[in-house]
C-alpha cells in the first residue's frame, strides 16, 4: 500500500496515512483534524474526546472479509437517541475501502454501490422493500443520528455535520444495506451481515476482567 | 495512542446514585443506556456524565433474580462465556390474568448481547435475528412464518409491560414499557416478534433449554427452578418417538401377516369327527348325548366344530364341551342358530342362518369327546344337524390378537402426544375451540 505522509499543520508531529485515499486524518497527538488536500495538509478543527464507547475494534485492528484482509484505518462514531455505534473505516489489501459498522456488537462490512433512483427518505418507509443487486431488502429501522466524533482516516471530508437519516435494511439472508441522507443524493452501502468470530479480528481492544 | 498499540483497555466504571447515593457497577463498559441502582432500584441515565435519575422505583416487593447479576458463565448453545448484567420482569394479561415470565440480559464484549427467559421453570436461550423471516417484516396476523426454511406456527401475540428492571441495559428501559409481542413456534424454537409504538420491529430466536443446563453452564449452586406444565417451544418428549414406533409397529405386522399367510397355507384342515343327529324339541326333555371319542391329532393346534342344520322359522342352542378323554380337560362353548324366511308382499326374505361354527385357537393333541346340550323352542319341530370336527384348521384369531398387541403401544403414545399438543396449544391463542389446527401435529414425526 502507497503511504503518503506529512506533518500536523498544528503541532507539527509526523502524520502518516495508511491508505492512499484518505481524504482526512485526526492528528494523534493534538487530536486536530486535518484534511488532505495532495500538497498541503490543512488543519480544519479539534475533535472532542470520543465519549466512551464499547466496540472492541480499534484503529489498526486487522481482520477478514470472507478471504480478504483488511486493516482499520478510521473511524465515525455516531449518536442518536438510544445510544451510539461505530462505522469503521477498512481498507482491504489491494487498496479497497469500506466499512465495518459495530452497533453493539452486531458486525456487518459494507461497500458503496452505484445505484440509480434511490428511494428519498420518505419513501423508505418502516417494512418497505427494495430489490438492489437481485436480492430483496426491507426497512427495518430508520435512524435519526449525528457524529458524535472521528478518528483515523476516512475516505471523505466529514466533520461537521447536524442529524442525518440513516435507513438499514436486511434480507432474509445475512445481506445487510444502508441508506446514508448525509448529502443530498443518498448514497447507499450494500454488504453482509458478519460474525465476531468469522472476521477472525486481531489486535482488537481488551476489556477488563475480560 | 501514539504507540499504536491501541486504544487504552476499557475499564468497569460505576455510577453514584443521585437519590441514595450508592455506587452500582457498569459491566457493560460504554453499552449501558441505563443502570438500574443496586440498592434503591431508581433507573439512572448511564450516558449522562452527571447521571440522573430517570424513574423512581416504587414496586413494593422487590424481585429477586434466580441468577445474580455478574454471573457468568457459558450458555446452551454459544461457546464463549456471556456475563448477566440486566434483569427484568414482563407480564401480559390474558382474562385479565397476569402471566409474568423473568429475562436475564447477558454480555459478552467481544460476542455481544443474549438473553435468557424463564417462565413456570422453562428456559430459552434468545439472540436477537440478523436476517428476516420470509415475508412480509412486520408479524400480522399470519398462522405461519418461514424463517430459514422452517415453518413456525402462530401461537400468541400479547403485550408485554415491563413491571421490574435490575442492572443495566443497552436501550432506554422503563417500568410500564410496553411492547407487544407475537410468538410463533416450532418446538424446541420460539421465533418472537417485539413491535413498539413506531412499528419497529424486532425478530428473536429462542431456544428451548433445561434448568439444569443453564445450572450447570453458569455454575449455579443449588438446583433450578421445577418445572411446570408444558411451555409453547417445549419439545415433546414424544417427538418422533410415536412415528418410530408406527415404523416398527409396520414391520412387525407384515412380519405377523407372513407367519398367517404362511399358517393358512399349511393348515391341514383335516376331519377328525363327524356325525349326524336329530334334535326334537318338545318330545326330549333331556336332550345331552355325548359322542364318540376321536383322535386330535399332531401339535396343538385350532379345532373347528361345525353345526349344520335344515333348520327352518325356529331357534336352536347348542352347548358344546370338547373334553380330553383321558385328563378331562375340557372346552366349553355354545353356538346359537336361528333362521327364519318367508315371503313379504311377493319378495322372498330370510334371516339368520342354519348354520354356525366356533373355533378353539389351540387344542393339544389327544383322545376327545364332544358332550353335546342342544336346546330350542318346547314348540319347535325336529331339526336334523351334523356336528363337524375339523383339526388344524387354518384361523385369523391368533393374527388379529397379534395385531391388536401391535397397534396398541404406537397407538397409546400417539394419544400420549395428542394429549402433550393439547396442552401445549392450551396456552396458546388457539386453545380448543378457537381453532381446528390443534391436532394437526399429533403425527409427530
């Protein structure tokens, strides 16, 4: 993988990106956000401390999707009214990038897909369903949520955002998709629902006592 | 973490509880939306740095969990060790009756949350569903749902209210929360449905197991609670026990059905005794007689004694006792004959027959006697009749008791099975009465 590299435009230590698409990075040190911008590295803001949360996945964690590697380079923490999860950001040897989402320890990896007239939040109703990728997928929540902090690298500028809608769906199989209302053309991910043991993870957090 | 060697190792907090002050451990690092206070039950808001109190507790009884919180172990069905950090207590009403059942939320951080229900000493083991039954997502009204390619019956859809928290939970929990629930069956599994005001729904699977399963994976002193009546994913100690039985109730009826057909080919049929009398009713007072001995021959086997007569618009009994001539064993039997005819309105009818037989399944051989006692009408005419002994005479009755022991056990757990069914749907929203499809698992296979 291709390393690009520079220093914090705000305290000056070493940046590193471990993926060649990362669009922004979070200074380890000063925790500033620092966005990329090819020749210079622009510092944009301060992260707040992530609050406290309980994925046991960490920036670097490495893992397996079915039989590709891939390692953790970022991550979106995100809030909404009964709690918080975490959209992890993977990079896949060969250089493609994901994501793994962990909301309280139910896996899935997910990768954007291009897909003409997605439905608007409206017409993603609670129960309906979609066909995409010849697999049938129904509404089963719609999320009202906000970053509540980033870390590491992400494939996009993403750090000042108000409530978003978020709408997931699954299949009668382990198919898994998402319907992100960030912007103002939905974007949707598409993937499969995954086991804690089946990614085969390591270098994943501890817990005490655990 | 400059080192890269990741993220500090997440630490057990606790909570200080505003009303009472007590501290209560958080065992779910940053999971907990909620904790209930250890010792004075209000529900506090585990996210809020400054915690405050979400709900006072005012049930009077406090519950007890049968499993205390922080006991961990493993659970049927899952490999990795699970911690219990919640506990509450659901109810619903039927007949305005109260059902309470007790659920245990357990944790592991790497695996996740599972649950664990108890109701009358039955357990569960429930994870929540990844992928979607067939159809349509919400429950409705259907009687069957296909998940995975198995079929689940509807067997209750109720609403659960929430009446005891413990511990702590991953979502906002509260005294009087209600949901309902809609529970589809297919013993030993429990495919639940819990919809809440905004239609969301969420699928579970639950499996059946024993209390002493769930004991002995947690380590549990004592013994688990007894168990009572019968549970709607309880598997019925029947299953596939009657169908087996049929299966060898089969076979040993067409091993039966060889050795009678093999027994109705080589019966000998062979005449030992024959002879003709004369019976005049209102002339013999005493018309006993005894005959002749003959030979019965060859190994025990069944005596046919025929009695043919020109008997005519009259009725004639005959007693019969076939005796051994030399031990005196005897065996005693009647044949009662009636036939009428005549003419009505130009057509020829008739009734009864002049004519009867009985047929001893198993005479050892020997030299018998027949002691013969007709009776008949003081008014009757004289009836001519031959008395016919027949040795080794081919015979259904050994085949047909056969049978009868055959059938008879399949047959007792098949009715054994119904009556489990019967009192597994019992509880259900299809009791008898309310639906015909109780019975259509009695056939268990």
């Amino acid at each position: 993988m291709t390393k690009a590299s520079g220093s914090c435009p705000n305290c000056g230590a070493p940046l590193e990106y471990r993926w060649s698409s990362s669009v922004q990075t979070v200074c380890e040190y000063c925790q500033s956000l620092v966005v990329r911008t090819d020749v210079d590295l622009k510092k944009v803001g301060v992260v707040a401390d992530l609050p406290l949360d309980a994925s046991p996945i960490q920036l670097l964690t490495e893992g397996h999707y079915g039989d590709k590697h891939f390692i953790v380079a970022g991550r979106i923490l995100y809030e909404y009214e009964h709690g918080t999860w975490n959209e992890w950001h993977i990079v896949l040897d060969g250089g493609r990038d994901g994501w793994l989402s962990d909301a309280q320890n139910e896996f899935a990896v997910s990768f954007p897909v291009e897909v003409s007239n997605l439905p608007s939040p409206e017409q993603a109703t609670l129960g309906r369903s979609f066909s995409w990728n010849n697999t049938r997928f129904t509404v089963v929540s719609r999320t009202r949520a906000h970053y509540a902090g980033v870390e590491g690298e992400l494939p996009f500028e993403y750090w000042d955002k108000t409530d978003v809608t978020f709408v997931d769906l699954r299949s009668a199989r382990m198919d898994f998709a998402t319907l992100d209302y960030s912007d103002d053309t939905p974007v949707l991910y598409i993937g499969t629902l995954v086991d804690f043991d089946e990614l085969r993870l390591t270098n994943v957090r501890t817990f005490e006592g655990w | 973490m400059p080192d890269g060697t990741g993220r500090p190792r997440a630490a057990v907090q606790a909570v200080n509880c505003p009303n009472c002050g007590a501290a209560t451990a958080v065992r779910t690092f940053g999971h907990a939306v909620n904790v209930v206070c250890q010792s004075c039950r209000s529900i506090l808001d585990a996210k809020d740095p400054g915690v405050t109190i979400l709900q006072k507790y005012k049930e009077a009884v406090p519950v007890d969990p049968l499993i205390p919180l922080g006991t961990r172990g493993t659970i049927p069905g899952w490999q990795p060790a699970f911690e219990v950090v919640g506990f509450q207590v659901r109810q619903i009403l039927v007949d305005e009756v109260a059902y309470r059942w007790r659920e245990y939320l357990l944790f592991n951080p790497y695996h996740g949350f599972r649950y664990l229900t108890e109701y009358g000493g039955h357990w569960n083991v429930v994870a929540t569903l990844r992928s979607l039954p067939d159809g349509d997502h919400l429950p409705g009204d259907s009687g069957i749902r296909t998940y995975q390619g198995q079929d689940y019956r509807h067997f209750q859809t109720a609403t659960a209210t929430t009446v005891f928290v413990l511990g702590e939970f991953p979502w906002q929990v509260r005294v009087g929360d209600q949901v309902a629930v809609v529970d589809y069956v297919a013993p030993s599994q429990l495919l639940s449905a819990e919809v809440n005001a905004d239609k969301e729904v969420t699928w579970s699977l639950g499996v059946y197991a024993k209390g002493k399963d769930i004991w002995s994976g947690l380590s549990m002193p004592g013994q688990p609670p007894v168990v009572e009546g019968v549970f709607a994913d309880q598997p019925s100690p029947y299953q596939g026990v009657s169908g087996r039985m049929w299966r060898q109730a089969a076979l040993l009826m067409a091993l039966a059905a060889i050795v009678w057909i093999a027994h109705l080919f080589t019966a000998r049929q062979q005449q030992a005794f024959r002879q003709a009398l004369v019976y005049n009713p209102p002339s013999t007072q005493d018309a006993s007689l005894v005959t002749p001995v003959f030979e019965l021959d060859g190994r025990a086997s069944a005596v046919q004694v025929e009695t043919a007569s020109n008997l005519a618009n009259q009725w004639m009994d005959v007693g019969y006792a076939l005796i051994n001539n030399d031990t005196g064993q005897a065996f005693e039997f009647a044949e009662d004959l009636s036939y009428y005819n005549g003419v009505d309105g130009g057509e020829a009818w008739s009734e009864g027959s002049p004519a009867a037989s009985f047929t001893l399944p198993s005479v050892p051989a020997g030299r018998y006697f027949l002691r013969i006692e007709p009776e008949g009408e003081r008014t009757g005419k004289p009836v001519g009749y031959t008395v016919t002994v027949v040795r080794d005479v081919a015979t259904s009755v050994w085949f047909l008791g056969a049978l009868m022991l055959i059938v008879l056990p399949p047959l007792m757990t098949s009715f054994r099975a119904a009556a489990f069914e019967r009192r597994r749907w019992q509880e259900s929203d299809h009791a008898t009465g309310k639906s015909s499809d109780t019975d259509k698992d009695d056939d268990d296979e």
